[in-house]
C-alpha cells in the first residue's frame, strides 16, 4: 500500500518521512531530470530533499548547493543550515539562515532555527532576539484553512486525521491558537496531547513508513503526559491492520524528576505535568484503543528501562524535557532501535538540557544520520539501514 504522495511540502513543518522503497524509486528518477543540459534548480532542490530523507548527508548537500548555483533558494538556503545544525557546523548555519532571512524576513523557521545555533553557542541576547521575533511570525500565521482541510479523502486518512485533531482539541479551539497548537506551543487545558499537530502528522508518517518498510520492532514514547502520542500510534496500528507490534507507555507518571530546572517551575507548571498512569489508561479507553498490544512501563526511567522487557524498537520518541530523562531513554533505548527505525525528539528546539544530552549522545556514538526539524522544537533521525 502506498501512502505518500510525490511532492514534498516546501514547509518543513510538513517535511516528513517517506518509505525506503518510495526514495529508492523516486531517487534514480530525479537524478536523471538533473543530469539532463537543460538544469533545474527546483529538480535539484528536490532531489536534495530526497536524498535528506534517505540519509545521504554529502550527496544532499551538493544537492542543495548546485540548486543554489542555479537560482538563490530559500527552501535550499533553510535545508542547508538545518543540515549544518545536526552536523554541529554553526557558523555554517548561521550564514545559511541569516541568507534565509534576508530573503524572506516573514518567515519564522530561520528566526527558530538560528535561536538554537545561538543558545548553543550561549548567546542569550541573540537567542531572545531570534526566539520573540520567531513567535511573533508563528503567532501571526493563519493556519485555520490548512489544518481544518482534509489531506486526503480515503476513510483511514480521515479516520486518522480526525483522532490527531481530536488529541490536540483543534476541533474545539478558537481560530487564534491554532497556529500555536499546531507547533505545540501551549499547553491545552483539555487537550490529550500538547505536541502540536505537526508532531502528530509526524508518528503518522513514520508508522506507515516502518510498515511499509517492515522495519521489526514495537512503538515507544518516553514521557507520554496525558498519553496523546501513545494512542496515536495505538490507533494507526489499528486502523491498518498491524497485530504484531506492542506500544509502550513508558513515564513516571509523577512529572518530572528533581533538579535545579524542575524547582524553578512553578507549583502549577508542575502539577500539569504530573499526570497519573489511571488517567493515562482511562484516555485509551475514551478512544478505544486499551488493549492487549498496549504496554505500560511506569517508573523513573533510570530505574525501569535499564532491564525493561522491551526488546526491538521501530520508533522511539523522546519527551523527557530534561538531561538526565533524555540521556538514560537513548542510553538504554538506541541500541534497541532496529536498522531503518526512527527516533524522535520532542525538546530538542526548546530545552537546552535535552538539546545537550543528544548533541552529546550523538557525538560520543559518532551518530551521523541527519537531523530532520518536524517544527519549531522536535526534530527525527532515521537509523541507517
């Protein structure tokens, strides 16, 4: 079954995975069109998309740099220096992205994008400076068309599409916070999940490419609040058939663990995340989806994932928010990944702890896969096959 269609979304809010069989045919076929006398930059953009997608760091970025020979591109200016920040080459990525902004100031993704280079690099004035003017163009998005619009007609698109819209109350909020909603910028009141829908569309895409792709493993989410993603990926699995896989609901189930970062939250801050493993299971039930493929694993992640029963993982989302939850998940987790598995991590854009501990991950496992941005703050890697 075929899930993807053939163009990929300029935004990179939309910029997700595809199915390894899909960029092995669809790969061969561009680099025709650009080998051909009469160039394209717009082929070459997109084959270095593609090529992004299929972890072939140095072949995207000639790629992308022979689309920019050709025409001055955004879109190849943006891939160029989000390429740069998973390679750890900021100044790089700082003059790829401040290229982007003088080209389309009304953009918000380089002001997000060059907020990161500029934390890591302890900039605070620079990073305050780029993260407002980011929110101020999110915030000004009209998004409502977009997300209220169905993508596509077949009734278990719909059928997915209308539970994402359901875990993030989009089909109740008012037209102003959508835009926030989607890029999971606030925090719901009734919502499920606080994600955002593009971190939504994102498992989506990636359980149908690890079915497609018959990647071996189960679903995990490490920090699953009120459950949103787990049910997610619980209801995709459903919906298509798939009986082999288990998804784990993996969290303390009492917030977030002590530290310096967690007692300068405020009492109520705290309590919000704190959501207990009874509400969790009651929000499965609400949608029909607690059965016998759904696993909870509930405790501090230093104590239960070093001897989980966990065996083989296909996806791995990471919403630890802090250094030591994300470090022990991929620690423990990574090496269960399967070739052609995914992870995702749902604070890199945002949290400095959690940005460091995957930097720092990264680089002492000399993990080169290229980081992929999925909105303002969550990006994914694929495991190389």
């Amino acid at each position: 079954m075929a899930y993807f269609s053939m163009e990929i979304s300029s935004d990179s809010a939309n910029f997700g995975p595809l199915s390894q069989r899909f960029l092995s045919e669809i790969i061969p076929s561009i680099q025709s069109k650009c080998s051909t006398n009469t160039e394209s930059s717009r082929n070459w953009l997109n084959l270095g998309k593609y090529l992004m997608l299929a972890d072939r760091v140095a072949d995207a970025t000639s790629a992308l740099q022979r689309s920019l020979q050709l025409d001055t591109s955004y879109e190849a200016l943006l891939l160029l220096g989000e390429l740069s920040i998973g390679m750890g080459k900021r100044d790089d990525a700082i003059r790829y992205l401040k290229t982007c902004i003088e080209l389309r100031s009304e953009r918000w993704e380089p002001w997000a994008r060059l907020s990161v280079v500029f934390d890591w690099l302890t900039e605070r004035e620079e990073v305050i400076k780029y993260q407002t003017q980011a929110l101020k163009l999110l915030s000004a998005q009209n998004t409502g068309g977009e997300v209220f619009a169905s993508k596509k007609n077949d009734p278990v698109s719909m059928y997915i599409d209308l539970i994402k819209r359901t875990l993030t109350d989009l089909i109740y909020d008012e037209p102003e916070t959508i835009s926030l909603r989607c890029h999971g910028l606030d925090w719901p009141l009734r919502a499920h999940s606080m994600m955002g829908l593009y971190a939504l569309d994102n498992i989506e895409s990636c359980v149908q490419s690890i079915i497609e792709d018959g990647i071996e493993g189960d679903l995990v989410e490490a920090g699953v609040w009120r459950g949103g993603g787990t049910i997610l990926m619980r209801a995709i699995l459903k919906v298509l058939g798939d009986c082999g896989r288990k998804v784990w609901v993996c969290d303390s189930f009492q917030g977030l663990p002590d530290s310096d970062s967690v007692r300068q939250m405020t009492q109520k801050d705290r309590d919000l995340l704190a959501v207990s493993r009874s509400t969790v299971e009651n929000n499965f039930r609400r949608y029909g989806m607690l059965d016998q493929q759904v696993d909870f694993l509930e405790g501090w992640f230093t104590d239960t994932l070093p001897a989980s029963p966990i065996e083989k993982v296909a996806l791995l989302r990471l919403d630890g928010d802090l250094y030591s939850s994300t470090w022990d998940s991929l620690i423990h987790l990574y090496q269960k990944v399967s070739p052609g598995g995914f992870v995702i991590i749902d604070d890199f854009g945002s949290i400095p702890e959690c940005r460091d501990a995957v930097t720092h991950f990264r680089r002492k496992f000399s993990i080169s896969e290229p980081i992929h941005f999925i909105n303002w703050q969550a990006i994914y890697w694929r495991k190389s096959l």
